[in-house]
C-alpha cells in the first residue's frame, strides 16, 4: 500500500534526473542573483563606513544587539529545521516520513514568524525615537552628522532581507500543503530541497547584517 | 511540474505550432518557447518603432536651432524616453528574448528551454515594466536621460520612481531570461550536441546569459536605492544630505557597461550564423569565436570606470580602467577577423539575411574603434559628452545589435511563421536604412569632434548644416524601416510557403524542424553528429552542399 502520490517529470524532459539537475542548477543561479543584490548594499555599506567612520559606531550602538543575537540563534535553528525537513523527505519511502517532513516544515515557518516579531519590536522601537532614513530622522541623540544615512541603509538591508524571510514562509508554506498531501518521497522532493536552498540563503544573509550592522 | 494533457492532445494533431491550439487564450497561458519568442518579438517590435518616433521627435527639432516642433523640456522627456525604450524594452530582450527563445531550444535539439512557466512568467514581467514605462510617461514623464544621474535624478520632477520602478522590474524578467538559458544550455542538450558542436548563437547567447544574471541585480539594487532617495531622501547619493553621487555612477556602470554587451553579444552570435550559412563554410575559428563571448563576458565587468574619466575618480583608476577597456577590445576583434577569414574564399549569397550582416560588419567595426578613441584618457576628455559618444554608441548598438537582429528576423522568418517575404523589397530596405544610418550618424562623429555636445536643445550656427544632414538621414532610414514593416506584414498574410530550409544552413532548426516546427520542435530527437556549419571543406567539392528546393 503506497501512500505517496508518485512524481511524473514534465514532457520536455527525457528523465526525472534531469528536470531534478535542471532545477536545482536554477536555484543555485537565482541564489547568486540573490546574493548579488544584497552585494550592492554591503557595498554602499562599506563605501559610508569609511566615509564617516564616527558616525557609524555612534549610530551602530542605537541597535540593540541582544535582540539581534536572539535573532540570530532564532533563524540558525530554523535553518537546522529545515535541514532536518530535507533529510527526511530523502529518506521518505512510502509515507512513513510524513507526519516529520509536514512538522519539521511548520516549525521552521513558526521560527521565521518568530524573527519577525522581534523585528516588528524593532522596528517599532524606532519609529518612537526617530532613528529613521533619511528625512524622517529625528533622534536627538547622536552627535555626529549625518546618522540618517546609516538608518536608511540598516532598513533597507534588514527590510529586504525582512521581504525575503516573507517570501521563504510563503513558499515553505505552500512546501508544506504539498507534503500533507503525500507529494514528496525518496525520489521526488525537490520543492523541499529547493525551498531549503533558499531558507538557507535567507538565514546567511542576516548572519552577515547581524555583525556588520549591530556588532561594529 | 506533471505533463499537462492538453499539450500531449495537440500534440496528437501533427500540425504546426501554430495549429496546435487556437485563440487568444491558447497564446496567452502558451508555455510553448516559440509562442513566447513570438509574442516576445512583436512586442519588441513595437517598441523598436516608437523609440523611432521619438528619435524622429527629437532630431526634427534639432532640424534647426533655437525651437523647432517642441518645447526644452519636451525636448528633454523625448531623449530620455528614446533612450530608455530603446535600451530596456527593445535592445536588451530584443534578440535573445525573442529570437533566441524561438531559436535556443530548437539548435540545440531540445523541445522546450528548461523552465516554461519561468519563461511565461519573464514575458509578463517584461510585459508590466513596459506598462510601468509607458504610465510614468504619461504622468509627468522622465527628464534625466536614461542614466538616471544624480543628485539630478533624485531633485527634478516627473516621475522618476515609477521609472526606475519600471526598470527594476524589466530587470527581472532579464535575469530569469538569462538564468533560464544558462540552465537549458547545460541540461538540454539533445544526444550529440557537446560544447563544441553548439551553434556560435548559442555561445554568444550563453555567455550573454551570464552577464544577465551576473549584473542585472546590481542594477536592481541601484535603482531601489535610487526610488528610496527619492521617496525618503536617505541621502546616499545627495551630496546635500551627505551622500556621495560618483557612487551612483559606480553602481549604474557596474551594470550597465556589462549591458553594452547584453546588446552586442547575441548581435554578434546572429552574425556568426549568418556568416557561415550564406559563406557555405566551416566558420573559421569556431573556438576563438565561442571562447572570446565568454573572454567579453568576464572582462565587461572590470571596464566600467572609463565612463568617469572625467567624474572625479581618482587618476590611477582612470589608468587601469583604460587599459581594460583596450583590453576589452581584443575579443571583439578576434570576432571581426574571424567572421572576415570565414568570407574568405566561401561562396557568398547576397541574400537578404547576408545584407544586413554585412551592414553589421561595417558599422560595428567602426562602432568598436571610435569606442577605443573614448577609451583613451586624453582623447575623451576632450569627446566626453559630445556628439562623438552619441555616433559611437549608435553605430555599436543601432549598426551593430539592429542590424543583427533585423538580419536575424529576416533569417528566420521563414522559420517562425512559415512564410517567404518579398526579397526585392527587402534588399532595399536594407540599404537604406544602411545609408540612412550613416548619413545620421557619420555627421554626429563630425559635429562631436568640433565640440557639439549631446543632449543640448539649442546649439551655434555653425552646426546647423550637419544637424539638417543628420536628420534628413533619419528620414531614410524612417523610409527603410516603413517598407520593412509593409512587406513582412504582407509575408504574414500572404507570403509564399516556406520551405524547411530555404537558406541551406547547417544548423538543427534548420536540418531537422519543419518550417513552421511542430507542437515539440521535432518529431523524434536529433542526434547530432558532426560540427556546426559542417560544409565541405575547400578542395572537397565533389561533396555538394545540399540545398533543399
Ligand atoms: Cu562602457
């Protein structure tokens, strides 16, 4: 008795190998895209670091690093969840695995929910004293010039990568009606794996913003 | 991903992709490469002839000094627009997303590129930045030229953020092109068809892909950052608020002189196969050819300083970005003597395709060495900004990348939709728009040289007469292009029944797919046995090339 709905490749492919290579070289491709993204903020990062070095330590220490570090650990285990997803969608033979794969997935959709909160908290904290972008900043307690510009770079980088962690739940939940419905066994599960490759791209970004913009 | 059913039932019929499915609504969730290069290519089309009138706009004003048909800041809009249709929503997608969606999967002998929905998904995308486009022109319009420089761009009005928004977003629809390419070239591949016996198109197509994926995000990036200017005032590229607008410059080249060759490249790779089918030949240096697209790629993204010689970058930098970018001239040459060594001794066809391919030659050859004049520090200090950079930049894109890709729609034209266009009426219309390309442009060089600078609405006296000369040779090539378009209109409505192979090329859409192919490209896969181009060689005539009636 077979409990897993089998896989059949799409037709423009001669075998299921190939559309699983095919798909998984898309994905890492579309994580150098993502990385290249980010890149040019690190890059604008590094360019205003140095420009106004005062400023940027001053500003730096507004951010409250042990939220950031809570962060931190939040998203590094939900990396490990979802690790643990993976393996157990390989390992799936006829849907003795499926209860695992559909708990492990929840989990790390409730961790990411989790992050975001605590940026919610964040991110709200500051709206009151008026560390903001640009012309919105207000805060009266940093003496060096120009603090707007480290604020408008720490919401861009932690609002797009706060976009990515939106768009990981959503297709780790959409992952996870797949697996309830018995899609994914030892020779078919790469949504899972896929979707994973992107969680973790999205956890190694925030483990470079953490650092560089709560740490230095 | 499971086999849909409707595709096997079409498939059942036979007939061509054409006749696989009907309606609009068949064309419009089509997961088919060649229905998407067809959509692809009427839209680029379209956005081709409206960059057009508005070249046409502004060099009617610039027919005399002073004002003309438009105001200064119709004037401003109207250049600015030229420039931003013409880059994103025609040269960039203009061949590898439609000529080289209908074209990749079917040379390399693959029924479809990797990911269909990603392919559908890039047109829709592309289809929305071309709305955003066209809304943001209508409300207020864009004023900054297509560089968006700041702090310019992130002080004067209009809509600037609906703009860059747009490109941001066209941006996208590249990079799952180019990253849905890459992916096909690796995987697809039918039985036979290794790395060396790829069509050079692919190459080209390949190595254009990566550039794609490699620096389209950084250009998205710039442009987000640009919007949050402008919509915050964060103040990183407004010297006012402390930020610092060279970095603007910086991450715009980073992109976009990689973007150059985006243009270029697939130009290049519709030349190679023109070349070599109507040579009859073995193209020569096919491994130099492939090789030097992938040696473009990789140098493009180390040459984007030489657009800031004069912008404040520091003197050693201005050094080691020129030297690249004579650098980056190499590859491009070993291209252009390769291309002359293949005409050598084969036996030319002046057929249509063949026309446009030699207008290529020319105009990019000229095209690329003016681009080494600008390259030189001392020299561009003194071009910068003039008229020169504007004739150099059109005879690489609009005598290169156009002709290549009016030589490729004339090329495979009969293998999209199956029909033979009016060859009389299509050889003239490809001179003139060659002489009218050079009557335009070959006077900018003049006018650049004696100190006319780009994108200034009035100008002295003395420049009046190469002005007039510069814009009747627009009307020219205006009058090119209107024959152009009546004569493939008539093709699609009554052109003669096209043959499987009218050219005699060598390559598998060629060899092995029906004119116009079947639902699935071919109807068992090819094996692929020989070379590209694989034509007798010089002393071996006793094998005749076969050419299909
Ligand atoms: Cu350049």
């Amino acid at each position: 008795m077979s409990t897993v709905v089998r896989h059949e490749h799409a037709h423009h492919f001669e075998s299921a190998e190939q559309e699983f290579s095919a798909a998984k070289m898309g994905m890492w491709l579309f994580l150098v895209t993502e990385i290249l993204l980010f890149s040019g903020i690190f890059v604008a990062y590094t360019v205003f670091k140095n420009l106004y070095p005062e400023m940027w330590s001053e500003a730096s220490k507004q951010l409250d690093w042990k939220l950031g570090a809570v962060n931190t650990v939040v998203l590094i285990t939900s990396s490990f969840t979802m690790a643990m997803a993976v393996r157990a969608a390989q390992t799936n033979e006829r849907g003795e695995n499926k209860g695992k794969i559909v708990g492990l997935l929840a989990a790390t959709i409730l961790l990411a929910g989790a992050f975001l909160v605590v940026k919610y908290f964040e991110y709200s904290h500051k709206l009151h004293v008026g560390t903001l972008p640009g012309e919105h900043y207000f805060f009266p307690g940093i003496q060096a010039a120009n603090a707007h510009i480290f604020f408008g770079i720490y919401f861009l980088a932690t609002g797009l990568h706060g976009i990515h962690v939106v768009i990981g739940m959503s297709i780790l939940f959409w992952v996870l009606l797949r697996a309830r419905k018995g899609h994914f066994y030892n020779q078919y599960y790469t949504p899972v794996e896929l979707g994973g490759l992107y969680w973790h791209l999205v956890d190694l970004i925030w483990i470079y913003l953490f650092p560089l913009l709560y740490l230095v | 991903m499971s086999a849909s059913n409707s595709d096997t039932h079409a498939h059942a019929h036979g007939g061509n992709y054409f006749e696989a499915a009907r309606g609009l609504k068949s064309w419009l969730i089509t997961l088919d490469h060649k229905r998407i290069g067809v959509m692809y290519l009427f839209w680029v089309i379209a956005a081709f002839l409206f960059g057009g009138l508005l070249a046409l706009g502004v060099r009617l004003e610039l027919w005399a000094p002073g004002e003309t048909i438009m105001s200064a800041d119709t004037y401003n809009r109207f250049f600015t627009l030229h420039g931003l249709v013409m880059v994103f929503l025609f040269i960039i997608p203009g061949i590898p997303a439609a000529l080289g969606n209908f074209v990749l999967p079917l040379q390399l002998g693959a029924k479809d590129v990797a990911f269909p929905r990603l392919n559908l998904l890039s047109f829709y995308i592309y289809v929305v930045g071309t709305c955003m486009a066209l809304y943001s022109t209508i409300a207020g319009g864009v004023d900054t030229g297509w560089t968006f420089y700041t702090p310019y761009s992130a002080t004067t009005g209009g809509s600037v953020v609906m703009m860059t928004l747009s490109a941001f977003i066209l941006g996208f629809s590249s990079i799952l092109t180019g990253l849905n390419f890459i992916v096909t070239v690796h995987k697809m591949r039918a039985p036979g068809m290794s790395w060396y016996r790829m069509p050079l198109l692919i190459w080209a197509l390949y190595a254009t892909s990566i550039i794609q994926v490699m620096a389209t995000p950084v250009l998205g990036i710039t442009l987000l950052l640009l919007a949050m200017e402008r919509a915050l005032g964060i103040g990183i590229f407004d010297p006012a608020l402390g930020g610092d607008p060279v970095l603007f410059q910086h991450f715009f080249w980073f992109y976009s002189h990689p973007a150059v060759y985006i243009m270029i490249l697939p130009g290049m790779g519709v030349v190679s196969e023109l070349i070599a089918t109507f040579s009859r030949k073995r193209i020569f240096g096919y491994r130099s050819i492939a090789f030097s697209s992938l040696a473009i790629a990789i140098i493009s993204f180390l040459v984007w300083g030489h657009h800031m010689f004069v912008s404040g970058q520091s003197v050693y930098a201005g050094m080691i970005f020129s030297f690249l970018t004579f650098l980056v001239a190499i590859p491009s040459a070993i291209k252009v003597f390769n291309w002359t060594a293949t005409l050598y001794q084969g036996s030319i066809s002046m057929q249509t395709p063949m026309i446009w391919a030699f207008s290529f030659l020319i105009l990019f050859t000229i095209g690329g060495l003016t681009g080494l004049f600008l390259g030189t520090l001392g020299t561009d200090v003194h071009l910068h900004d003039t008229y020169f950079v504007v004739a150099h930049f059109h005879y690489v894109m609009m005598g290169g990348t156009v002709m290549a890709f009016f030589g490729g729609v004339h090329y495979w034209w009969p293998k999209i939709f199956g029909r033979m266009y009016n060859e009389a009426l299509a050889k003239i219309s490809a001179v003139l728009v060659f002489v009218g390309f050079n009557v335009t442009f070959f006077t900018q060089f003049v006018l650049g040289t004696r100190g006319m600078p780009r994108r200034y609405y009035n100008y002295l006296p003395e420049f009046e007469t190469l002005h007039k000369v510069s814009t009747m040779g627009v009307l020219i090539i205006g009058l090119g292009v209107t024959i152009m378009v009546l004569y493939l209109a008539k093709s699609l409505l009554s052109g003669e029944k096209a043959v499987a192979n009218p050219w005699g090329a060598k390559t598998l859409e060629w060899t092995h797919a029906a004119s116009p192919p079947v639902l699935h490209n071919f109807d068992e896969t090819p094996v692929v046995e020989e070379p590209p181009y694989h034509y007798p060689a010089p002393g071996e005539e006793s094998r005749p090339t076969k050419v299909p009636a």
